[in-house]
C-alpha cells in the first residue's frame, strides 16, 4: 500500500512539473474548471464571502493500473527516472479531445 501512495504522488509531481513546464499538456476540462472557479470567487468577494479553499486543491486524476505497476517496478529495480518516463511516454500517447471527437 506505500508504494502505491508513494508511486500516486510520484506521478502527480510528473504532471505537475509538465503542467508548469508545458501549459499546453494541460486538459480543456482543468481549464474550464479552474475559470469557473474564478468566477464563483470574484461572486463571493462580491457578497463579501469566501469559497471553501478546498476547491481549489488540484484535481485528482486517473493513472492506470499500468502506470502505476511499471512506476513501482521502476521503484523497485533502481531505474532512473529520466529513463522510466521517456519509456512510458514512447508506451502511453495521451491528447485530449475535442468535444465531438471521439
């Protein structure tokens, strides 16, 4: 169960870093969510309330099984990091859709 903890928070400090580094990586739907959020703040600062700041903790996203079996299997055999994501890149081709594509 601890690698697994520490595989989850391993792969959110990945798609943290690639967020930051390339704002393009990031999904329509993080987007939108974080627009409505700004919304419903500057319509609470209005009203003279605040917006749980729960809200605005990072979403939690889905890793496959397999991405976290081969991180905890990188963990275990010493493998480098740099290694281990250029592979599971070459492995795991992710782009968002746009709506209607499917």
């Amino acid at each position: 169960m601890h690698l697994t903890a520490i595989t989850y928070n391993l792969m959110r400090v990945v798609e943290e870093v690639s967020k930051a580094q390339n704002p393009d990586l990031i999904h329509p739907s993080d987007k939108k969510h974080t627009q409505s959020l700004e919304k419903r703040q500057q319509a609470a600062r209005k009203k003279g309330r605040v917006v749980n700041p729960l809200f605005f903790q990072a979403r939690i996203v889905h890793i496959s099984s397999y991405t976290i079996r081969a991180f905890q299997n990188a963990i275990i055999t010493g493998k480098s990091l740099s290694s281990f994501v250029s592979a599971l890149a070459a492995r795991l081709v992710s782009r968002p859709c746009r709506i209607g594509e499917h």
